[in-house]
C-alpha cells in the first residue's frame, strides 16, 4: 500500500467518524457543548483533505513558505 493510498484512506476514515460524531451529538444534545462539535468538524475537514489530496495538510511540500525563495528545494 503506497503511502498516497494509506493517506486517503484514513481521510476516508475520518470523514466517517466527523459525520458519525456530528449526528451522534445532534441527537444527543443540540447546541449542547461546542467542543464535540468543533472536533467533529475538524475531524471533517482534515479528512476531506486527505481524500481529496493524498497528503497531509502540514506536508512541507505543499506550502510555498516552507523553502526560501531564493534557494530552490534540493
């Protein structure tokens, strides 16, 4: 399993227990803590992310910042 392949299931993953956190608490108590729903929705958007892209968001490739601009990335 190539490492793309390992991210975007675990996005997958995620996505699923954001949506099962979500409706969970709907039912439970809505409006009750935001806490549950702010990881629920962290938990939505981070693997989103890794689904769509295959990387993590805080990969250094991905950020312009993360090399100096004038030395190009070995």
């Amino acid at each position: 399993m190539t490492e793309t392949t390992r991210n975007r299931l675990l996005g997958l993953l995620l996505l699923l227990v954001g949506a099962v956190g979500i409706l969970l608490m709907s039912g439970v108590s809505p409006g009750g803590g935001k806490l549950p729903w702010f990881l629920a929705g962290c938990c939505q958007g981070l693997g989103a992310v890794l689904l769509l892209t295959g990387t993590p968001p805080w990969h250094s490739a991905r950020w312009r910042a993360s090399w100096h601009p004038l030395r190009p990335p070995n």
